[in-house]
C-alpha cells in the first residue's frame, strides 16, 4: 500500500521509505546468507546423510513425527557446493512436509551410485489436493494460480544467477517455446529416463542449457510454423470452445466478416482446412486452453 501510494508523499519521506526497503532486502540477503553458512556448518561435521539426519530431527523434536533415513551405497563425500546444494533441498523438503502434510512418517531416502546420488524425500501424508485446482493449473505447466511462464519469470527477476529446468507431462511446442522465452535453461518430459534427465540437469548445472531431442524437435516445429497473433489466439479460444463465428464476433467485439477473415488467417497458418482441423492442431501444439 505505502509502494502503491508513495507518489502522494512527500519527497523526503519517499527517500525514507527508499531507505527502508533497502534495508529490508539487505536484512534478507543476511538472513539468507547465515541460513546457508549453517548448512555449510552441518556439513563439516557430518556426511550429507548424517547432516540431513540431524536436521530432520531437529525438525520434528517437539512433534510425534517419526524419521527413517535410508542410505544405499557407500558413503562418500561430495563436491561442496553439491553437497550444500543437496543439503538445502532435502531440508526444504522436509519443512513442507513438516509444515503442510500432517505425516506421521517422514522417509528420507539416500542411494550413492557410481556417476550419481538420488535423494528422495516422501511421506504418508495428506499430500496435495489435485481436486483443489483450477483446471488450467491441471493442463499445464506452472503453480496454482500462477503460470509457468510468469513463475519462471518471477524467480529469474528475483534471482537472475537461478538456473530453471521445466519439467511437464506435455510436450506441446507452444508451452516449450513460452517456458525457453521466459528464461527456463531446459525443458524436460515426466516420463523421459531418469539417466537421460540426470544428463539434463548436470548439463545445466555446468553452464548448459541443452534439450532433450523429443522437446528439440517440438520446439523446431514451432519455429517452423507461422506465429499467431493474440487476435488469432482470442478467435482460436473462442473457437475450441465451440463458438460460432457470431459469437465469437460479439465476444470479442469484431464483425462476422472479421471473424471469418480470422479464421481463413488461422487455417493457413495452422495448415488446416476447417474448424475440426483447427480444434485438433490446437491440442497437438498447446495454442490454446480451454479455460482461456
């Protein structure tokens, strides 16, 4: 409210506000650092596994939360930064586990293999409510109530040096292009080898942004096809839904002759040859939501 407003205050007060926002986003840059030296601390003592042990149940102390941790493979130190890394990822786990998921059991499991570590954090809690989204949050890549493309955004403003990997269950060219366009270093499908996704991440973690060759094609196909302008993509929404071309013309405020011209832009672009064909091209390449 008072960022909102402060061009109704005074000049001096202005520069004090200035004075404090600065001083607030210095005092989290402190609190970041010391949260991260302690981890630092953890590990100096103790082996990765060991260090999450203590943390997860320095978490659940005062709670009736039972811990197992399960180390597979032979113990061995890591690389720091990997293992700071590693760190604050299984804590963060924890902590929203802790926090959201009411479990009873906390599992923390950890397995060396020779070229990789996997660490797996799970519960027997009451997880997340699927049923709770919206159905654009089910169809696409992203968070509840925020999309993909702006939540990549959001971290990268925040956080420029963050290095983002999309993972999705599509591979819609449309959701590959907006997420690579939004500052995403690559983009990864669910159901791909776990060998192949661990190739992705080490690649990107080294400075990389390589694509696996399915979503490198898709996003070949993308730039191969014509763009749609956001008229187009109003008219294809529109479309998909069922609308016919008068209502799309009353929805959108155009005339029928505007529409009409629309769609014959569309089917070229899309190489179609009618609305049925359209509706099709759209779900194969993600243009549109239905929700949208």
């Amino acid at each position: 409210m008072v960022r909102t407003d402060s061009h109704n205050l005074g000049e001096t007060t202005q520069k004090h506000i200035q004075t404090a926002h600065k001083l607030a986003r210095t005092a989290l840059a402190d609190a970041r650092d010391s949260i991260w030296n302690m981890c630092s601390q953890v590990l100096e003592k103790y082996d990765l596994s060991r260090a999450l042990e203590r943390i997860a149940k320095q978490l659940t102390g005062v709670t009736d939360i039972e811990i197992d941790v399960d180390v597979v493979g032979k113990r061995r130190r890591l690389p720091p930064v990997v293992e700071n890394n590693l760190l604050r990822i299984g804590q963060e786990a924890l902590t929203n586990a802790c926090k959201h998921a009411n479990p009873k059991t906390i599992n923390v499991r950890i397995s060396y293999q020779n070229r990789r570590l996997e660490l797996l954090v799970s519960d027997d809690g009451i997880g997340f409510d699927i049923e709770s989204l919206s159905p654009e949050s089910k169809k696409s890549f992203g968070l509840p109530g925020m999309g993909g493309a702006e939540a990549i955004m959001a971290i990268r403003k925040l956080h420029p040096e963050t290095k983002v990997i999309v993972i999705s269950t599509y591979d819609w060219d449309e959701d590959i292009h907006r997420a690579l366009q939004s500052g995403a270093a690559s983009y990864i499908l669910k159901d791909m080898p776990i060998e192949d996704i661990a190739e992705i991440v080490r690649s990107v973690f080294e400075g990389g942004s390589s694509l696996p060759p399915p979503v490198a094609k898709r996003l070949a196909e993308h730039s191969e096809r014509e763009q749609i302008t956001e008229r187009e993509r109003e008219v294809l929404a529109a479309l998909v839904k069922g609308r016919s071309n008068k209502e799309i013309a009353v929805s959108l405020s155009i005339s029928d002759e505007t529409v009409k011209s629309h769609l014959k832009t569309l089917f070229q672009k899309l190489k179609v040859r009618d609305r049925t064909e359209a509706a099709i091209a759209d779900i194969r390449h993600g243009i549109v939501h239905l929700d949208e």
